[in-house]
C-alpha cells in the first residue's frame, strides 16, 4: 500500500483516475482502545460493518478479542486472518449447515437465535452440544436510532418467556441480546431496551449468564452531533448493574460503526459540473449506497491548490453508472466554483462505505492508500472535534 501524508499530498501527487480509499489505521486503533479500556464489558466488533482484513488486524492488535460474525463468509475470514479470535455467530437465522461448520470446524460456541425452529436447528447443527452459549434476540424499539433495526429480527415479547425456557434447558450459558439500531442519537435507546430484559428476565424466571446490548454507537456525520459515548456507557452499565441476573453475569456490546467509521474516506475526481450538479467517480454501487439509498450525509471538503476563496454552496451527485439511482441528494456543501478536473474527500465512510462497493457497470476501484492524517469528524478527540462540527466547518488538512 501507499502512504500519504495527508488526502491533499495523495492528489497532488498520483492525479488518481479512479476513486481511492484513503484508511487510516491510527484511527481505528484508537477507537478499539477506546472501546477495549471504557466501554464496562466486552465490546465485540461487529464485522459486517467493515470486513476489511487490514481492520481486522488493527482491532486485534488493540485488543478486540472477540468478533460479532453473521454469516458463514464472515466466521472464515475471522478465523483465516486472526486464528486466536473468538467469533459469536449472531444472526437469529442461519443455515443448518453454518452452525455445523461453524461449531465443528471454527470453534464458534455462542450463537443467538429468535424463534423454537432455530433453537432446533443450532441443536441439531451441533449434534446436542452441551458447551454453547445461546443468546435469545429481544425485539425492541428503534425509536432513537437513524436506521431502523426494529422490525427484522427478535422474538416478540408475548412469545420470550417460551423461547427463554426452552433455550435455558439446552444453553450451557443463557444470553439476552438486542439492537436498538444504528446510529442511536441518544443513550436512552438502551434503557428502553434493558427494561424489556428486565420484564423478559421476571417472566420467564431463568438464570441469565450475558446480556449483549448489540450495536448502535454512533459516529459523526454533519447534522448528527451525538452525546459523548461515555453517556452510552455509563446508561448502559447503570441499567445492566440494576438486572436481575446473577452477579456473575457478563456483559456484552456489539459496536460496528463506532469501531470503523473514522477508518476510511474515499477521494473523488469531478468528471463534470451541470449547476449545482456533480457527476462524480463513485457513487450508489461504490462506497456511497446509504448516502444514495437512504439520504445519509457525509463531510466532504475539496482538496486544491491554491485553495478556493469561493463560498459554499450546495450541491447534489451523481455516481458513475448509467442508472437514475445513482444519486446522492446531499446537500453537500463545496466551493461554489467547484468544477470538473476537481478533486475531493467524503469523510467517515469507514463503516457501510468500503464494505458495500462493487464492479456493477465496470465501475469501482479497491485502490487503497494509507494517510497518517486526522479523520474529518471523530468522536475519540473532543477538544477538536467539538468546534470542526459545532461551526459546520470542515478543517483544511
Ligand atoms: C449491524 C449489527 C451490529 C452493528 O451495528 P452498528 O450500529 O454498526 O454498531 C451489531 N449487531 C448486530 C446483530 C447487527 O446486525
């Protein structure tokens, strides 16, 4: 890989044709020491949010033992990159054949499920194992979160205590788990959450061993300006110590976004300007599905020398392929004699960014290059971080 000083010295340098990452792993290392010395448990990373093996790596090394995986695909290249971690196999529904691989070839003993038909199948799969660890998915509210997780996954209250005792009779240890959704821009998404624990716990009367209060940190983008994740922390540790479980029992978090957001951003070339219209290099099939799909803003900032003196105005994109839904709606705020031959950075797409790229109409490039520079937004460092959003500026690197 290359190194860069900085997004401006890449462009000045390579001139890039296609889009290029830009990761920074200082970043992310942070975050995990974050996460592995404040968070009062055992923050688990969940992998979908950036399967990148690099990443994988840089979690390790900063002590994330323990890797929140969804699919088979997920469990092997856990295990193939990082033999020692320990994977938790959490999507409710999987295949018959992956809870055996994966418990028979993987070493995976925890697993969550939502309904009796899974509860069967990880028996099954694992030929009656008396050594596993199962964790009953809760369906709560995601009333506090910016992308809904609310209504796929998680057993309905009506139906917990049942798969609660069933569960109780086959688990070795008995976990409650949830997501609140992604993105929560409060930490009272979890007291909603623990309090169903808290009525599923009294009415199925069993002995809980984990609670795993899922995903759902959350990074910064412009107009999302979330409580410090030490609130997150002190909530959730205030609700967890107020269960009834047993004093032994462990806690657990599932944090994607929050681990790997401030990893990556991504370096665009203007192909051509139309008003207040930008066709640009990526797009809806590359790093910028959610920013097309569900209208999610992104800090951008142009990288040109001499900077431009010009104000910001706002502007709108469009993505590379010849489809009508590449077409990122912003606003996103750029100098007003921004124009084609121009390059510049869209911040915090280290999570959902990188992860949801493909080749779809000869597009998309895995060109990557290191940056030893700060992120656009963090949520690691306060003191700078406070004022970059607070103004609405993005700082010049
Ligand atoms: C997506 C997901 C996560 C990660 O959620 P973030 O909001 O990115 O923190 C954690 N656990 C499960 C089960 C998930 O599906």
């Amino acid at each position: 890989m290359h190194k860069h000083h900085s997004a401006l010295g890449l462009v000045s340098t390579l001139r890039p044709v296609q889009p290029v990452t830009l990761v920074r792993p200082h970043a992310a290392a942070r975050a995990a020491r974050f996460f592995v010395e404040k968070f009062p448990g055992r923050p688990m990373y969940a992998v979908k949010a950036n399967p990148s093996p690099e990443l994988l790596q840089i979690l390790w090394d900063n002590g994330v033992t323990h890797y929140d995986t969804a699919s088979i695909g997920e469990v092997r290249l856990v295990k193939s990159t990082l033999p020692d971690a320990v994977c938790c196999f959490m999507h409710p529904i999987k295949a018959e054949e992956a809870i055996a691989e994966a418990y028979f070839d993987h070493g995976v003993r925890t697993f969550s499920l939502d309904s009796m038909e899974e509860l069967a199948k990880i028996v099954r799969g694992t030929r009656g194992a008396t050594d596993l660890t199962l964790c009953v998915r809760l369906r709560v509210s995601s009333e506090y979160a910016k992308l809904s997780l609310g209504s796929k996954f998680g057993v309905a209250p009506d139906e917990a205590k049942e798969l609660l005792m069933a569960t109780r009779q086959v688990a070795d240890a008995l976990g409650i788990c949830f997501h609140v959704g992604s993105q929560t821009m409060s930490p009272d998404a979890y007291v909603g959450a623990m309090e169903r624990v808290r009525a599923a716990i009294v009415e199925a009367a069993v002995t809980v061993d984990v609670i795993d209060v899922g995903g759902g940190f959350p990074s910064r983008y412009p107009g999302m300006n979330p409580p410090p994740l030490e609130r997150y922390f002190e909530t959730i540790h205030r609700a967890f110590e107020s269960l009834p479980i047993s004093y032994s029992a462990e806690l657990w978090a599932e944090p994607g976004r929050a681990l790997c957001a401030e990893y990556a951003s991504v370096v665009v070339r203007v192909e051509h300007r139309r008003g207040s219209e930008l066709f640009i290099n990526d797009g809806a099939y590359g790093t910028l599905f959610d920013a097309a799909h569900i209208g999610w803003k992104y800090p951008v900032q142009l990288l040109r020398e001499p900077e431009s003196d010009a104000r910001d105005m706002d502007f709108a994109f469009w993505g590379p392929t010849c489809d009508d839904i590449d077409y990122m709606k912003g606003p996103f705020p750029l100098p007003a004699d921004t124009r084609g031959g121009d390059y510049f950075e869209i911040g915090m797409l280290g999570a959902y960014g990188s992860a949801m790229r493909t080749q779809f109409n000869g597009f998309g490039s895995d060109l990557t290059v290191v940056a030893g520079d700060e992120p656009m937004f963090s949520v690691y460092r306060e003191d700078e971080a406070d004022d970059r959003v607070a103004t609405g500026n993005v700082v010049k690197l």
